[in-house]
C-alpha cells in the first residue's frame, strides 16, 4: 500500500470515527476505482451499514472478501448486514467463517452470541458468550448481553451477577444499573439507592446515561412508596428520552389513514391467498397490555412454539406502503407467506404451532388476513390508563418518542383504538379480542376460550403458565411467570394527579 494511499485511508477512518458516513461512501468509491483495496470496501461497507443501506453494503464486504478471503473482519460484518436483513442461516454462516478465521475475533463471538440469542438458541448463546468473556472479561456489554439471556430463561440470580459484573467494569455503564433495579425488590437498606443517586449528582454523564437512572430511581421509589420521589425521576427520564428521539406523531397518523384507505378500497377475502396460517397464531395490541400474559398462556401447550416480537411483518410489508400502488398490488400477489415460513424456520421451535407476538402487527392485520388466511388472531387490550401508566413508566430497549410524552402517547394510543375498531368492522368474530382485566377476573373461563379459539385440545399446563420455563424476552418477564395478581389492576390512581394530561385525552 502506498503512503498516499495510507495517508487517504486515515484520513476516511477520522470521518467514519466522527459519522460522516455518506463522506466516506464518496470518497471510498473515487479510490476504489483506482485502488482496489479488502480494507476500504470493509470501510465502505460499514459506512452503508450505518445509513441503513443495507444491500449496497453486502456488495462492499463481498468485494473484500473476493481481494481477501481472510479478512475475518469483513466476514463479521457481511454477516451482520445479513442478520439485519433477517437472513439468519446467511448471517450465520458469515460469523462462523470469522471466527474459523480467527478464533480469538471477540466481535464475531458476540455477535454469533446475538444471533443465538435472537433465534432462542439459549445454551448455544451463552457459550458464545462465555468465549468472548474468556478473551476479556472487562466487556461490560457481553455482561449485559448474556444477562439479558439469563433474565429470558428465568435465572435471575445468574443475570444479577453479570450486571452487577458490568457496573464494576464501568460505573458509567448505566444501563446495568437500570436492568438490575428491574431484578429486585427494594428496601431502604438497599446501597444501590445511594450508588445510583451519587452517579446520578456526581459523574459527568451523557443524557442516554442519565436517562437509565433516572428510570432505576423511578422502580426503587415506587418499591419505598415514596411516589413523589418515583414520578420526579419518572418525568425526568421520560423528559430526556424524548429528546434523544426524532419522532413525529404525524407520521402514524399518516400510516393509519393509508392504511385503512388502502382497506377500504379493496375487498381482502378476493385477494387471500387459497390457504395458510392454519398453525400461526398472532398476538397483538399496545405494549404492557397483557400480550406477554397471553403468550405464555398458549406457548405453555405441549404443541405450541414462540418467537415473540419477532417484527418481520411490520419490516417487510410497510417499505411496500411506501412504494406505487402497483408495487402494492404485485407484493399482495407474492409469496410472501413462503419467506415467513422460511424464517420462522430458523428459531430453536418445537411446536406445530407458532406464537408471533409482534405488538405493531396490529397496524397489519390487513395483509395477515390475506398471507395467512387461516391464522388466529388474538388483540390483547387493558384499560387505557393503566395501559398508558405501565407504557410511561417502562424503558423499552427500542424507544419511538411517542412512548415518553403525555400528549403523544394519548395520541398514538388513539391511532391504535381507531385502527382496531376498523379491523374488527372489517374482520368481524375472526379476531378474538381479550381483555386483561377478564383473563384476572375469570382466569380458568379465558384461558380455556383462548385455547379453544386456537384450536388446541385442553392441557392444563395452559392454566398452569408461571410453571413452564419458555423463555420471555419482554420487561414483562416477572409478571408472566407468576400466577394471575390484581395489583396491576387500577394502579394509575397512584398517578392520576402527575398524569393528568395523559388521562384525559384518553377519557
């Protein structure tokens, strides 16, 4: 490599190191045609990646590979370009390569780890993950990473000793801190309290950090019922969470008039495909809402399988509400139900019968009706200020905006009432729609509804759900694997005053 070519490469690895991404694209691409060089494609590559061009960033690993076939660096990330493209054997198989190119490669490790983890090849995870930490243990991320798998599976004690591993390899590591506080139960005597207010006061934080704090604090006050210090750090975290966030609210109002515009126009049973669906069960509605619940209810049969929120509907059907009507028309005529199918088939599975518990599928249930005509349909609902409490007062991993400000989490709940009242005048008694507060109530008389709407034979292991050990991926882990409680019943009156806004949009 020549020093011109050296000084160049240097100078495009500052611009990606800052984000300026689409300036190392250009820049690459004007070397490249003179210089062809394994490090710059992979260079190029990432910069795609990360402006979400996902396609074009395969090419750019695939020329690296083709100058270098060892460039186990390359290898790595054309697998994660396929992962994120949902590819999972493709993914794997990329990984896989990396790491027999370099054993000791702890990104490929991790991320072969991510992917089990994504697929609910639990073990296979956690060993990839165990490799990567006997390289380095000091990988506050692996530690939460494998935590998360620990928390899924129901071990909690092991997902404490890794988090509480991750805060002492970096205090500023706060997500660890906030995971933590959502594993136990607290007292005054707790010093984590102390731990987390003197970072909070003392440590030059970023607002991402701050914002796992503040969320941590919230859970301890409520378990101390101190509320007023609960919501001060409850309003705190929401205020800051959304203005990491670009969201518009506009943008989902736009999305359900289309969508219900394009619904009205056509008649659904003229395009459904001739079969399919018999062995899908979809269970949708707002987030917090007692999906989770419902879930571990049906995968609790000896016949039946989860992949959770999986979203690979909502992925691929919205790019297509993006593009002509033409291009609509040819993806309704596809065979769309065959590229599901091929990707539910790469998740560890046991059942017959599949559990997507994809919350946002309820903005498709259109285009569920035509794919998989016989699929059963479960819209899981809950009262709106105790839905919108347990939404605002809970840290998703993948925050929209709307979910941390009163007026739009009124609004966008709105959106999802209307659209569900659409669909159900559309659908009429296909979708089965359960309440929670019915499933606590009349718990046996549900869930036997539940399963026979499923069209599953009666096993008690379904009443019997917090004894099963299938993994939950959701902040709703602890509620689901216990027996049916009625606290959660009402519990925005601790609130009502703080939330007023909220709450009356919703009355």
């Amino acid at each position: 490599m020549s020093k011109n070519l050296k000084e160049k490469i240097s100078i495009l690895i500052k611009k990606f190191e800052i984000g300026k991404f689409q300036d190392v694209i250009n820049d690459s691409l004007i070397i490249l045609k003179k210089n062809d060089n394994d490090f710059l494609w992979n260079l190029t590559g990432l910069s795609f990646q990360n402006i979400h061009q996902i396609e074009k960033s395969i090419n750019c690993f695939e020329n690296a590979l083709g100058l270098n076939p060892k460039n186990f660096s390359a290898s790595n990330n054309l697998g994660l370009s396929y992962k994120k493209l949902r590819n999972y054997e493709k993914a794997e198989e990329c990984l896989q390569k990396s790491i027999e190119l370099n054993p000791k490669y702890v990104n490929a490790l991790v991320n072969l780890g991510n992917l089990k983890n994504e697929t609910y090849f639990f073990d296979n995870a956690i060993s990839y993950y165990n490799k990567a930490l006997n390289l380095n243990k000091d990988l506050p991320l692996v530690h939460l990473n494998i935590s998360s798998v620990y928390q899924s599976i129901n071990k909690i004690n092991e997902a404490k000793e890794h988090l509480n591993k991750a805060v002492l390899i970096d205090e500023k590591f706060t997500i660890a801190d906030q995971k933590l506080t959502t594993l136990e139960k607290y007292d005054e005597k707790n010093p984590h309290t102390k731990i987390m207010t003197h970072k909070l006061e003392k440590l030059k934080l970023n607002e991402n950090q701050k914002v796992y704090l503040h969320f941590g604090l919230y859970k301890i006050y409520k378990d101390l019922k101190d509320y007023e210090k609960s919501f001060h750090h409850l309003k705190s975290g929401n205020q800051l969470q959304r203005k990491l966030i670009k969201y518009d609210i506009d943008q989902h109002k736009s999305l359900s008039k289309k969508i219900k515009s394009i619904f009205s126009k056509i008649n659904p049973e003229e395009l459904q495909q001739n079969n399919g669906g018999e062995n899908n069960i979809f269970i949708l509605g707002m987030p917090r809402s007692g999906t989770t619940l419902i879930e571990k209810i049906i995968s609790s049969h000896s016949n039946v399988s989860t992949i959770s929120e999986s979203n690979f509907i909502p992925e691929k059907v919205y790019k297509y509400l993006n593009k002509d009507s033409e291009s609509l028309k040819n993806f309704l005529k596809s065979d769309f139900k065959d590229e599901y199918n091929a990707f539910i088939k790469t998740f560890n599975i046991r059942g017959k019968n599949i559990v997507d518990k994809t919350l946002t599928n309820f903005w498709y249930i259109g285009f569920i009706k035509i794919f998989f005509p016989k699929a059963k349909i479960i819209h899981v609902s809950r009262n709106p200020k105790d839905n919108c409490l347990s939404i605002f007062e809970n840290l998703f991993d993948y925050p929209e905006g709307w979910n941390s400000d009163q007026n739009e989490l009124a609004e966008y709940y709105l959106i999802y009432k209307d659209l569900m009242d659409f669909w159900n005048k559309l659908f009429g008694n296909s979708i089965l729609n359960i309440k929670y507060e019915d499933i606590i109530l009349d718990t046996e008389t549900k869930i036997k509804e539940i399963v026979k709407f499923c069209d599953l034979k009666w096993e008690n292991a379904c009443l019997e759900f917090y004894k099963n050990d299938n993994p939950i991926k959701t902040v709703s882990f602890n509620q689901a694997n216990k027996p049916v409680y009625r606290t959660s019943v009402n519990k925005y009156e601790l609130y009502e005053k703080e939330l007023k806004i909220l709450f009356s949009k919703l009355n």
